[in-house]
C-alpha cells in the first residue's frame, strides 16, 4: 500500500476511534455522580493521553 493510502487509513482509523472517545465520554457524563463515575472517566482521561502518545509517535517521528 503506498503511504498516501495508508495516510488515509490511518487518518480514517484515528477519526473513528476519537468519534468512539467521544460517545463514551458522553455516556459517561450522563451517570450520575458515583465514585464509579469518577473511576469511568479517569479510565477515559488515562486511555486518551496513551491514545495522543501513540498519534504523537505515529504521525510527528517520522523524521
């Protein structure tokens, strides 16, 4: 696959997973206040910064 189409893909991919962190993100918000609300969104906050490391790394080291 050349790299423009695989650019694409990966743009696409990326697009849909923060749609994903979106929609939880929403759902989440919607519960009530609980400690297992809280423990939800730190979850979420955890798995968006390993999400932004792992674009950072893919799409800005490529030098």
């Amino acid at each position: 696959m050349s790299d423009g189409l695989q650019e694409a893909d990966d743009a696409a991919t990326v697009e849909e997973l923060l749609g994903l962190l979106v929609s939880i993100l929403a759902s989440v918000r919607r519960l009530p206040r609980a400690p297992e609300r809280d423990a939800a969104l730190r979850q979420i906050r955890e798995f968006q910064t390993r999400v932004g490391v792992v674009l950072l790394e893919r799409f800005y080291d490529k030098e």
